[in-house]
C-alpha cells in the first residue's frame, strides 16, 4: 500500500501491524515453542495431519492474549481508523511458514462495530 501511495494511487485510511509484532507476540508468550512442536509433528505427506496442526495453532494463537502494550497500539490504531466508520481490508504483512494455513486468508472488507 505504501508503493501505491507513493505512486499516486489513492488509498484509504489505514494502518499497518508490521511482522515484527506477530514475532514479538510468539516470543513473549512462548508460543514459538508450540508452533515449533506442532510443525514438527506434522507428517506433510499426510493432508490431515497438516491440517490438524493448522487448526489447532490458529486456535492456540487465537485464544493467547498480546503483550498489554502491543494490543493498546493497535487499538488505538483502530479506534482512529474506525471513527471514520469506513471498511477496512486486515492482510498479513508477509507469509510465513509460522503462519498456520488459513491465517493468511482474511476477509477483504470488514466494517467497524
């Protein structure tokens, strides 16, 4: 979004939650270790066993709460950017293998509550 802006492109309003976060996440909560057990638990030649390691990180990662500090950043973030009540489009920053299958598909408009 940045090259397109500094292209000329319009673009809306937003904010952006580098990678760097999500590393900073997975480290202070120790999860990089049950990333870590999961992927190696997985049988790639088996499709299930993928997909059940899949399911469970994105649960595990889901239901982990964020440092304090780095969660009322990106709230605050949010709050200015929902005032406005405009869509929003959440991407991930950059693929990654810690990245469970399906992380990396989110919905393309959401609107703010």
């Amino acid at each position: 979004m940045g090259e397109m802006t500094q292209a000329g492109i319009p673009v809306p309003p937003g904010f952006v939650v580098l990678a760097n976060a999500f590393d900073r996440f997975t480290a202070e909560t120790g999860l990089n270790e049950e990333i870590k057990a999961r992927l190696e638990a997985v049988n790639p030649e088996d499709v299930n066993s993928v997909e059940k390691a899949s399911v469970v990180l994105r649960d595990v990662i889901h239901d982990t709460a964020m440092p304090k500090d780095l969660s009322n950043e990106i709230l605050a973030a949010y709050d200015k950017l929902a005032r406005n009540s405009l869509p929003y489009a959440p991407r991930p920053q950059r693929k990654t293998p810690l990245l469970p299958a399906g992380l990396e598909n989110w919905n393309i408009f959401k609107y703010p509550p």
